[in-house]
C-alpha cells in the first residue's frame, strides 16, 4: 500500500467486530524531493495531522519533504531507498538503525537506560537547585560588596535571564552536533564560571559570572527531556518521565533549605562552592558515562563511516541532502518563536500563565525570607525548611501524573483516535484553582504572631498545581501546533523566564508596601484571572485556531473518521502509553 492511504487494517482488535485502524510509517511514496507528503510540515499553517508526531526530531533543521522515519525505523539491511542521485540513475540509501541495533539507546539494557536518567535527572536538579541556592543569603552578598539588595538580586535575574536566551542557541546546535558535545562543552564552562564567583572580590565579578552560567546550565535544561526520549519507547516511558518531570521544580524547592543552613554556618561563598561541587559531579558522569543518544548525530556518524569503508557516497543521512538552507533554519529558530508569542493568541495567553506560574515560584524565594526571618525572626536555615511542603506538593503531583494520562487515553477512544488538542486542557481546567488557594493560605495566615505551620502548608496545593499546569500546557501547544510546536514551546520559555527575573527585582518593595497579606493576595488574584485562560481556550480554542495562521485546525479530521468508518477506532502508534508524557520534556515543560 502507499504509505501516505491513511487507515490500514492491521491484526485483530480489540472489539470483536471491528478491525483496528493503524497508521503506517510516514514515507514518502515516490522518494523523489518534491512536496507531495500529506503531512509535510509547512512553513506557516498545519493543515493535517501527523499521526507520528515527536518534536524530538529535527523539524525545523530539515525540509518539509525530509523523511524522518529514517531515525525510527529498524530495517534488516541498515537502510531504506532515498531520492535520486544528481546522476539521475542511482537513488541514495538513508542508513537507518538494524533490529535490535545496539547503537539504538532504546535497545540498550534497562539497567544502563536508567543509569542515564538517573545521570541526566540529578543533572536537571543540579541545574534547577543552583538557580535557587544562592537567594539564601542575598544580605550575606549586599553587606559584604556595600550595594543594595536590589543589586544583590541581580544575582538570580541574571541567572533565570540565561535560562531564557541560552535555548534559543543550544537547540539549535543540539540539531546539528548532537547532545554530548552540548552537555560537555556547556556543562564546563558553567563549572569553570563558578569559581570566579565564589571567590569574587566585587559585584561586578559576581554578575558577569552568574550571566554566564544561567547561559551555560540552560542547556542541560534544553536538552535533558529529549535525552530521556531518546533513551524509553513510548510504553516504557511512563515513570521515567513522571519522575524527571518532578527534578526541576524539586530543585529550586531544595535549594534555599540546604543553602539555608550552609550559610548560615559558612557564609554566602560556600554556597557557591557547593553549586560547584555537584555541578562537577554531574559534568564528570553526563560527559563521560553517558554516550550520544540523539539518533539523527549517530546515524550521519554511521553513515560517514559507512561511505569511507566502502568508497561509495550513497550512504547518507537526512541531514547530508535534506537541510534548509541555514538563513532559513535562523529564521525558524530565532524568528518564529516571536512570530508565535506575538500573532497567536493561544501562544501569548499559555506563555502569560506559565510565566506567572514561573515569576511565582522565583517570587517565593524573595517572600519567604520576609515572611520567616523578617516576620518571625527565624533563621536562613529554619527558613529554607518552610520550602519542605512546596516539594512535598511537587511530588505528589509527579506520582499522580500517570493517572492523569490513563485518563486521556480513555478519552481518545470517545474520539475515533483523534481528539481536539482541547481535551489537554482538562487537567489545567482541575489543577489551576491549587495556585491561588496555597497563595491565599499563604497570605493570610503570614501574620507574624501566627504559627509558621499556616504558610508552610500553602507551599503544598502550589507545588501540587505547578506539575500538571506545565505539562497540559506544553501537551496543549504541541497539539495545537504540531510541526511549529518547537518554536511555540521555545516563545514560552523565552519569555518566562524573563518574567521570572525580573519579578524578583520588585518582591521586596511590593511586600513593604502592600504588606504580608496583600501582597500574596495581589498575587492570588493574578493566579486567580489566569484560571479563566483554560476555560477559554477549552470553549472557543477550536475557533481560534481555525482562524489561525499557524495552530493546527482539525481541517482533516472529519475525513481522517470518515475514511475509518467501519473499521474501528484509529490508534495512533505512540498513543498506547504516556504519550502526554512523553511531550512534557525537554527546554519547553520545566524551569
């Protein structure tokens, strides 16, 4: 059959009657380079959906008549036929992995796949707890360099300010060059960058140094959920996944109780040296122990050798004679995400509530502080145990995450395998009302004559909500925008994270002058309004994106369930198990 027909029969079904409708690989029926896939991803409007959609794989670096099932498919000969050679008479061969390849990290033993995670998760915490380690003595810093504490919060501004920018250029070097190179190059240097700042002699030195390193430590988070994507089949990534999902917002949560104590004990400048101690540890096992994982870098690397062994230069890769031109590929990566954020609604309104959820989470670095030491007159350490019931929240929702995704899957079937990327949002529509009421919990129980046991506790339904708004909001886009979803989810970063480094700048003065109550209640009732953007989106997302120049609209759909009329439920490949998960990864799902 051509593999662009859309339903085949394949094996018995699930209902007695009814045959089970699958899709088939997406290839190219005529191999020739022209633009004739039905689910070529166009520059502008997604028209149909991509069954096999995985925005791990190189979209935006490769054409629109790229075949990517050359990186996820096995073949027994190594190989499938390609476009025709400039010859006119030989056709390319695209090097694809053997059955049970072990150069597939899929294939790779399940012991070894889970020391990586386990290496590329306590990478993601390293990286999350550095980001928070050092707003435990902020005064410590502003004492000893004579500037204000404004000056002294530069600090993390400047540190999330990288987390923003450092993605927009390590995702696309990732595309070409692979993950290994990333992660060892950028984790060095934000190791070497650490020194200068624990031995800084002015504030000058501690800021440049801190830019530096959000910059570098930005790419572990770029690429840490794709590492993990590459490692788990779809069916085996349920728990992983929950489990990596949980490190970034463990890691802000435990980084002011242990910076809390050490400081407390040592000095600011210890908290540097222990943010250079782990990050150390983690660059020595993720650059040395842990191998490439990206399957189009290891394919080109056969390919290459494949080319050199044999003297032939049929042997190739997508990459080698499908690339956009690079002016091309800068536009897509560095233009439009802009062009997402700022002409898509769903874009701008998801990427304003992420980054008020991001701004929150940053803000409690500052308010707690006022709220505990300020107010009670506790001490950094004391202090740093009140983050306990936010991480407590965070993981909580991580063990449930897998409940959530066995309930969309159920969903599916009501659908005929195609639901409307509105269904993501029903965990955002449940989860969103934990954020203002742990904030009004927070706010009114923050009298300093009250126990801290009221305060404390409104860390939890936060930390619980944060997991489950993140990952529907990244599920959402995704499905929402299929091929440019890289792009959209890259907006969303962008701009969270500047918004998460400068709220910290204004804390301190709004508690002043709003007072303990206020403040956080402001702050419930921003969360409170962004409730509405679900809701929204839930009733007229279709509409929006049917008028929009770039989403997704469901157009083909209709046919898609007409053309599997009789023949059962269409099951997409990837959709069997924890396939929300499976998105909720990489630079676009965590802090």
């Amino acid at each position: 059959m051509d593999p662009y027909e859309l339903p085949t029969t394949e094996g018995p079904s699930a209902h007695p009657n009814q045959a089970q409708v699958q899709y088939g690989p997406i290839v190219p029926g005529s191999l020739a380079r022209r633009p004739t896939n039905p689910i070529s991803r166009s520059a502008t409007k997604e028209t149909i959906r991509d069954p096999n959609l995985d925005v791990n794989l190189p979209y935006r670096t490769l054409s629109g008549d790229a075949n990517l099932s050359e990186y996820t498919t096995e073949t027994a000969a190594g190989e499938i036929p390609g476009p025709i050679e400039p010859d006119g008479e030989h056709r390319y061969k695209l090097v694809t992995f053997l059955p049970n390849d072990p150069e597939n990290p899929k294939n790779w033993s399940k012991a070894y796949k889970w020391y990586c995670t386990m290496v590329v998760a306590a990478t993601c915490f390293v990286v999350a707890f550095s980001s928070s380690v050092v707003t435990a003595d902020i005064a410590g810093v502003s004492d000893e360099f004579g500037v204000s504490e404004e000056v002294a919060l530069l600090t993390i501004t400047l540190f999330v300010v990288g987390f923003g920018v450092g993605p927009m250029i390590f995702a696309p070097l990732s595309e070409v060059y692979g993950r290994r190179i990333i992660y060892g190059t950028t984790l060095l240097v934000a190791v070497v960058f650490i020194i200068p700042g624990a031995v800084a002699k002015n504030i000058g030195t501690l800021l440049v140094v801190r830019a530096i390193d959000g910059i570098a430590f930005s790419a572990p988070m770029t690429l840490v959920g794709g590492t993990l994507a590459d490692l788990w089949r779809s069916e085996e990534r349920g728990i992983p996944m929950a489990a990596f999902s949980a490190a970034p917002f463990i890691g802000p949560a435990i980084g002011p109780l242990v910076g809390g104590f050490l400081s407390d004990a040592a000095g600011w400048r210890w908290l540097y040296w222990i943010h250079l101690i782990l990050a150390f540890i983690v660059w020595v096992l993720i650059t040395f122990t842990v191998p490439e994982t990206y399957a189009p870098t290891i394919l080109a690397k056969r390919a290459k050798k494949m080319r050199e062994e044999s003297g032939k230069s049929d042997y190739v890769t997508e990459e080698d004679i499908d690339k956009r031109p690079f002016g091309e590929r800068m536009r897509i990566f560095l233009i439009r995400p802009f062009q997402l954020l700022f002409g898509e609604l769903i874009v701008f309104l998801i990427s304003l509530y992420m980054s008020v959820l991001y701004g929150l989470l940053y803000m409690f670095f500052v308010a707690f502080p006022i709220i505990f030491q300020e107010g009670k007159g506790y001490s950094a350490g004391i202090t740093g145990l009140m983050f306990i019931p936010l991480a407590v929240g965070v993981l909580c929702s991580a063990v449930c995450a897998p409940l959530v995704n066995k309930h969309y899957r159920k969903l599916i079937s009501k659908y005929n395998g195609l639901p409307p990327p509105e269904l993501r949002l029903i965990p955002m529509m449940c989860s969103c009302w934990f954020i203002p009421m742990g904030l009004f919990i927070f706010a009114w129980t923050s009298y300093p004559r009250l126990t801290w046991v009221g305060p404390a506790l409104g860390g939890f339904p936060i930390g619980f909500g944060f997991i489950f708004l993140y990952n529907s909001a990244n599920n959402y886009l995704v499905d929402a925008y299929q091929h440019q979803a890289a792009s959209a989810l890259a907006a969303k970063t962008c701009i969270r994270s500047f918004w998460g480094a400068g709220v910290v700048l204004f804390t301190v003065q709004m508690y002043a002058r709003l007072g303990y109550q206020w403040a956080s209640t402001l702050l419930a009732f921003i969360s409170l309004a962004c409730c509405g953007i679900p809701f929204l989106f839930w009733t007229y997302g279709e509409r929006i994106r049917q008028k929009s120049k770039y989403a997704y609209a469901g157009d083909e759909d209709e046919k898609i369930a007409t053309a599997s009329e009789g023949l059962g439920p269409v099951v997409r490949e990837d959709d069997d198990m924890d396939q929300d998960l499976r998105r909720a990864r990489s630079y676009v799902s965590n802090p």
